[in-house]
C-alpha cells in the first residue's frame, strides 16, 4: 500500500486563504499508483427478495477523496452506498453479491461483525435523524455505545468543532437536538459521526432536505473533513458531484425481462472527466440534462 | 359580474347541506356519549355522596349500613392494581418489544402469535375468570387468593398492553434506529436506548388505560373467588374482595340503604380511583410527548 506524500494530495493554498470551493476541487488528481485503496469493489449485486437492485458494480474508492455516486431515482446509487456499512442487513429478504474489500479484507466475509465495520465507516443520512435528546446526547451516544467515554467532553466538542457547529451550540448542549434548524441537525448529524472518529462517512444526498444556504456549508464542510477522512457521498444534484467530488460515478438502469428495474455502474472516473469529455453516451446525455 | 357570483352560490348549497348534516350528526354522537356519563355521575352523586366519609374508607364491611365501610375493598383494588402493573408492565413491554424490533414476520409462528394476541383481546372477561379458577385456583392450586386475581386480571388486560406498546414501538421512526445502528450500536443498544425512551409516554398510557379498565372488573374475580364479605385487611395469598365486587354484592341486598345508598358511594370511590388514574395517564402523555 502506497501513501500518498503530503504535497501531493494537498492543494497550494495560503493558510487562512477561502479558496473558491470548486477551484480547489479541481486540483490534479494524485497519479492512481499513488492512491491508497479503501474500497475495492468487485463484480458486487445486491438483491431484495430476489429481485435485482443492482448488478456487477466494480469500482475502487481512494483515502482521503470524496467520491460521489449519482444517476437517476431507480439507480441503486442508495442501495449501493448502503452495502458499505452493512445498512442492506438490516431489511429483510436483502441479499449481497460479490465482494466489497476494505482494506484488502471482505467486508462481508463471515467472521465479520456489522457493528465493529459501522464503528468505521460511518452514515449520515437523507433527511437529518437527530435522537430525540439532548445535543450532548446525541454526540455522546456513539462513544457511549462504543465505550468509549473517557474524556466525553473534549470528545463531543472536537466533534462539533469539526462539524462547524459548536459556535452555534455551545451555549445550549442541554437543550434538545430537535430544536435545532434543518440545516444544524444534519451538521449535528456529522459531528455525531465524527465522533467515534471513523475512517470513512458515507453521505446519503446529505443536503436533499436543506436549503441552499445549509447545502453550501455541508460542501464546505466535505472540503474540510476530507484531509481527515474519506467521503462517499450519494447526490442527486450534479452541480454538488461537480463541486465536492474527486471521483464521480454514474449510475444507471436498465430494464429487465419482466420490465424490473436494475442499476448498473455506467462509469466511473474523475469528477472532470466525467463532466466534460465522458467516454460513454449515456454519461453525456444525463450530465448534459438530456436524460433523467 | 351577477353571473359569476350566481353560478358560485348555486354549485356550493349541497354542499353546504351535507356539511350541515354531517355537522349534526357528529354532534348527536357527541351528545350521546357525553349525556350518559353525565347522568350516571349526577345520579350517583346524588344518591351516594353523602355517605362518602371516613366510615367508608376506613371501616370494614358490616350488616348495619350505618357502620359499614369498604375498606378491605379499597385495599385490595389498590393491591391489585400494583401487582397488575408489576406483572403486566414486563410481560406485556416484552412481548411488544418482540414482536416489533426481534419478530421475523416472514415466519409463520410469529404470524400465529399476532393473531393470536389480537383475538385474545376480544375474549369476554368471564371466560378468563373460567381459565382463572381451573388453572390458577385449582390446577397449580393457588387457592382463592388475591395472587391468583391480579394473575387473571393480568391475562385479561395483557393483550390490551402488548397492542398499545406495540403501537408506541412502532410510532418511533425507523430514521432513529437507523442512526443508531450506523454509530455501532448492538440492537440491544437500539432497542434500550433510543426505542424505549422514546415510546415510554405511549407505553405509559396504554399500560394505565388497561390497568383502569381491568380493576372495575367484576365477573373474572367472582370466579377465582373474591367474596363478597371480609372483614379483614388482604393479603398477597389470602382471601380477598374488590370494590368493583363490594358493590356488586351491595347492589344485591334487599335494604334501600346498601342498595342505593351505601352502592353509590362505593361507585364514587371507584370512580375517583378511575378517573385519577386516566388523569395520570393524560398527563403522562403530554409531559413526555415527543416531536420528530
């Protein structure tokens, strides 16, 4: 495994400098002999009472990139996300195929216990799931559960001061998380997850319920964590794809025999290839609004 | 200008009319229901609040009303009432908890069960008074103790308390318990701490409005034996009575002052209890009602 050296993965910038978001993006991409693999995916189907939600996707995911998933409603861009943290296990008649490897190991092999790879790679969902307590409470439940509960307090702020978030809450811990505007529960939502301190967050269309506002802080946001971390972020939206994403792959569907719905992986590469010079047709139509 | 403000008048009068009559009836139902209470309180108040004194409440029954009191009644009603919780509360949560959260309802057992619960709650008082004095009275041979009336009782009210916890259970939305489970929590984790604070208010109610409804009970307690004299404080594995039992065998003599008199203040007492109790529950649900 190749690390990749400190100059070549971050940008040029001034310290203190805002650069434009989409500007730092847009840096090169570290050369793939120097990426280090988190996820390879290989020849992975998922199935819901045996019916075809997504078939033979293959594809590697990059520490410290943020990848994004996007395509059509139908796509299993969700389905797929979900395969990471064994989230699928939890609906009834979901079967797995093929292999996700993290860190070269089978995520799905039979030794494996959901809740140590959910302590790694961690979710922050569609529509903000804050627990119906207070905002330490929130924060502090996953180190809870984890036992991880020396130094809580420092925990929780770190958390929160990643998240963007503790300016805002830090007067008011003990008040309830439901109090709280769309756009705060769903940073409370990340800092929830950063504080079990994964290698990984998966983002379901993270900023779908949010206003623009809100939706431009979560991006400023996945700049920011992904130094620390490595994002998959599913989005419905392009322009976001465009402005956070390394990486974006496009998903599709196709019809089968009994006019049944898969996805399927049209293709995968870097986040500029895919929206200026894409090697395959439907790529471009959808990217280009003619589709979907 | 007229036309239009004609043609508007015309299309709108049956409607107007439904709504009307739409409007009555709900009235009506309302008067009904409303009206029956009402004169089944000021009739009771009338007859029997002038016997509501210390003689009642704290002397035990005699053959002259003018000394006889309902104590040993009260008492045991009271005994009856903790012991029902203590019992129902587990059993009934438990059950609930997994039918909802463990309970692969692809398996016909499960099914089996639920059908079961569902048509246990319709079965007629008296026939758990049967069961009660077969099995629990004479089969494990409890005797006619309080014990084996706060068992029958807790049969009776037990699939009442499952479907009410089950609906609390259920009304916790799945965005929780997805959160929960993508920090690393087991789904004992989830279950205690996240599905169980948050149904408590539901669970609560529920537990209290069966609980309320099994103590005015009479017909399952005359089978395992409550009798209709006793002149001493219950006991856990002695003879007992119950007020709803005390009246019932008030109603039955032939002297005006138990009939009417010294029955309708028994009545007023259980009615107080009653209320006390649904007031308890109301108050539990909005204290602890939760918002999503």
């Amino acid at each position: 495994m190749v690390t990749v050296p400190e100059s070549q993965t971050v940008p040029v910038t001034l310290p203190g400098v805002n650069v434009d978001a989409v500007a730092e993006r847009g840096r090169p991409l570290p050369a793939r002999e120097l990426r280090e693999v988190v996820f390879d995916v290989q020849g992975l189907g998922v199935s819901y009472s045996g019916n075809m939600a997504l078939q033979d996707v293959s594809l590697e995911v990059y520490r410290n990139f943020v990848t994004a998933f996007i395509g059509p409603s139908g796509c299993g861009k969700s389905t797929f996300i979900r395969c990471f943290n064994h989230m699928n296990a939890l609906i009834p008649g979901a079967r797995i195929h093929g292999r996700i490897l993290y860190h070269e190991q089978d995520l799905y092999g039979t030794d494996v216990d959901p809740v140590e790879v959910r302590k790694r790679i961690g979710m922050v969902f569609q529509k903000p799931n804050p627990f119906p307590k207070s905002i330490y409470d929130n924060v502090a439940f996953g180190p809870r559960v984890l036992g991880m509960t020396d130094g809580l307090d420092e925990r929780v702020e770190r958390a929160l001061h990643q998240a963007a978030l503790w300016d805002e809450v830090k007067d008011r811990l003990k008040a309830s998380a439901l109090g709280l505007s769309g756009g705060q529960q769903q940073r409370l939502c990340i800092a929830r997850c950063l504080a079990v301190e994964p290698e990984v967050i998966l983002m379901d269309e993270p900023a779908s319920a949010l206003d623009p506002i809100a939706t431009t802080r979560i991006e400023d946001l996945m700049h920011e964590l992904k130094r620390d971390y490595t994002i998959i972020v599913v989005t419905h939206n392009m322009q976001q794809a465009a402005r956070v994403a390394d990486m974006t792959a496009f998903f599709s569907v196709t019809r089968g025999g009994e006019g049944q719905r898969t996805g399927i992986l049209i293709e995968y590469d870097a986040t500029d290839k895919i929206f200026t010079q894409p090697s395959d047709k439907r790529t471009e139509d959808y990217v280009t609004g003619r589709f979907g | 200008m007229s036309a239009v403000s004609a043609g508007l008048r015309s299309s709108r009068r049956r409607g107007v009319w439904a709504g009307r009559l739409f409007m009555a009836f709900l009235l009506l139902s309302l008067a009904i229901g409303f009206a029956t209470l009402l004169t089944l309180v000021v009739q009771v108040v009338f007859k029997g609040v002038e016997w509501v004194d210390l003689v009642l409440l704290l002397e035990p029954p005699s053959a002259d009303p003018q000394i006889a009191g309902a104590r040993p009644a009260i008492l045991a009603t009271i005994y009856l009432g903790v012991l029902l919780l203590a019992l129902t509360v587990p059993l009934g949560v438990g059950t609930a908890i997994y039918l909802e959260e463990y309970a692969n309802r692809n398996r016909w057992y499960n099914r089996l069960l639920e059908i079961n619960i569902q048509n246990l709650a319709a079965v007629p008082s008296i026939v758990y008074g049967i069961l009660g004095l077969a099995f629990l009275v004479r089969g494990l041979g409890l005797g006619r103790v309080l014990l084996a009336g706060a068992m029958i009782l807790t049969l009776l009210v037990l699939p009442t308390v499952i479907i009410a916890a089950r609906e609390a259970i259920r009304a916790v939305p799945d965005s929780i318990r997805q959160g929960a489970y993508a920090l690393g929590a087991t789904r004992w984790q989830v279950v205690w701490r996240q599905v169980l604070p948050a149904a408590v208010p539901g669970i609560a109610t529920g537990s209290i409005l069966a609980l309320s409804r099994a103590l005015g009970e009479t017909a399952p307690l005359l089978l395992v034996g409550a009798l209709t004299y006793v002149s001493f404080n219950p006991t856990l594995l002695g003879d007992f009575t119950a007020l709803p039992v005390q009246i019932y065998q008030w109603v039955a003599r032939p002297q005006p002052e138990f009939r009417d008199t010294l029955a309708a203040s028994g009545i007023i007492v259980l009615l107080v209890i009653l209320l006390a109790m649904n007031a308890l529950a109301i108050w539990l649900r909005n204290r602890y009602e939760r918002r999503w």
